[in-house]
C-alpha cells in the first residue's frame, strides 16, 4: 500500500488551536498519534514542517502525508499474563515484561489487548479501536498491576477516575544515587525530547506533571524508591527521576549506567509497578490489586542487598 497525502484548509472551528490537537480532530487520530506524525515530519502547515505546539489558523493549508497502515495482528496469547481479578466489568492483570498495553505503529510484539482476547475475554470496545478497554498503560518493559475496562460503563467511569486522579498509582523503581531529600515531589511539564528521537523530557511548553517519591532502602551506589503519581505522562517517572539526576536503573533510553545494569543482571528499567487502588466503577466499593517482584527485578536487589 502506497503512503495516502491529504491536504486541507484547517477549519474555522480549530482556529487557534495546537497543531497536534487540530490535527487529531481533522483527522480522526489520537492526539499522540498526531504527534507522531508531526514528529516524522509528515505534516506541513502552510507548506513548512511545524511542531506539535505550533498554533494553527482558520483556512491554513494543511498537509498530512499518512503512512500505509498494515493490518492488524491476530490476538495470540501471551505468556506470563496473569490475571488477578475478573467481574463483568473490569479485568486487573499482571504484566510482564515486554508487553505493550496495546497495538502501535511501531510495535510488533505481544499486547495486553491482544493477549486477553486470545484468551476469551470480553473487553470494552469504547475508544480507538486498537486500544479495546484500556483505561492507562505501562511502558512495555515495566511490569506490574493494570486494570483493564470489559463493559462500556467501566470504561466510561476508569478514564474519568483516572482523569479527575481518584485513582491511587504506586510504583516502586530503583534509581541510581540516593535522592536528597530521601523523600520528594518533582513537578515539571513533560513533553517530547526536542531531539525528536522518541524520548520525553522535562520541556518548559510540556504538560503538568506530577511525581512523589519516598526512598524505602539505599544501597551502595542505589536507591529504591516508591513512586505515587497525580499524573500520567508517558514516561513519566523514568523522565522525572532522570530530571533529578537519579535515573531507573538499567534504563538505558535515559542515560543509566550500563555498567551497572550489566552488574545487576538487567535487561530493562527497574521499575514496577506494585499497586493499583480505585473506586470499582458498578459499586463504588474500594478495590486494591497487588504485583510481586518479577525474578529479574528481585535478583538485582538480592545483589545489592548482599553487597551492603
């Protein structure tokens, strides 16, 4: 299939509006897919490459070159996708790692989506289509507890938990240093890495974004920290705990040391995600899931541990 350009006059209702916001609107896009696109310079604004925060004008040529898109991927199963908790309206699972939440352009490998279907479970069909139930993501290669809306009604009430940030997200990630003070909050936007390379970064035009940490034990060289979001930024804590200069171990992506990782035994970021609390959306009871360690985060620390 050949690339579809699409060119339009950008409508008068989205006068003024940030590129990447009209662009998802015009075209029926995520607005994290529309970045994508302005990101591979695939989207021109009045004849030029822009960026995502570019403010856009009523009448304003826009081109749009959109990338052939290949057919979906049949659901398989996935290994090691553990299912802790399932009603008629929600399923709460464990992911492992090398896991994506669900379909992208650019991923290949297994799905949370994809994973549950296979296995026979119902999932809401709200939202983009490739994205069926889910109400919030974990990185690919961070583990631990999701939850994952089956009924139209739970999904409706997940998003706006987690919008309104009813939702109580705990995280425990092992960084690099000690924090001071060994108990914080960073609060900087986040936003795409001007490198344009996939990273994220604390930007000055970025979105509100919110972490608390609190050191639980310190190590020789290492932390391990246990991290409570009010936001939920792509990359959140991995961007913030590297803004402060106490990267996730092994996270390569954003500047961990190697040589550390290697010494640990990792392959990925230290980072897992231990807990999910929330109001269940039929009843309104309080709900609180739980994730162990996988083997490979408990082996680093059983190193570290023993050499302190």
């Amino acid at each position: 299939m050949m690339p579809v350009e699409r060119l339009l006059a950008v409508p008068d209702g989205l006068d003024g509006e940030r590129l990447d916001n009209a662009l998802a609107r015009m075209f029926g896009l995520s607005r994290s897919r529309a970045a994508e696109l302005i990101g591979e310079g695939l989207v021109l604004l009045d004849g030029r490459p822009a960026a995502k925060s570019d403010r856009v004008l009523a009448g304003e040529p826009l081109q749009v070159t959109l990338p052939p898109q290949r057919p979906p991927e049949p659901p398989r199963i996935v290994e090691g996708l553990a299912v802790l908790y399932e009603d008629d309206d929600i399923i709460v699972v464990d992911k492992p790692r090398g896991v994506a939440a669900h379909p992208t352009p650019g991923w290949t490998g297994p799905t949370v989506t994809g994973g549950l279907l296979a296995a026979g479970h119902q999932l809401a069909t709200s939202g983009a289509a490739e994205r069926q139930g889910i109400v919030h993501r974990l990185d690919a290669n961070t583990t631990g507890v999701m939850v994952v809306a089956k009924s139209e009604p739970a999904y409706s009430a997940l998003k706006r938990a987690f919008r309104e940030r009813t939702m109580d997200k705990r995280y425990h990630a092992l960084v690099q240093g000690h924090p001071d003070p060994l108990r914080g909050t960073v609060d900087e936007p986040i936003g795409r890495h001007p490198s344009g390379d996939g990273r994220f970064a604390v930007v000055s035009d970025g979105r509100p974004s919110v972490t608390h940490y609190d050191t639980l034990e310190a190590f020789r060289g290492a932390s391990l920290v246990s991290v409570d979001l009010e936001t939920g930024r792509t990359h959140q804590i991995r961007v913030h705990m590297t803004a402060i200069r106490h990267p996730v171990v092994g996270d390569l992506f954003y500047g961990a040391d190697p040589v550390l990782a290697a010494r640990l035994g990792l392959t990925r970021q230290w980072l897992h995600a231990v807990s999910l609390a929330f109001a269940h959306p039929t009843d309104g009871r309080r709900v609180e899931f739980h994730s162990d360690y996988p083997a490979d985060l408990s082996h680093a620390l059983d190193i570290l541990r023993a050499e302190s």
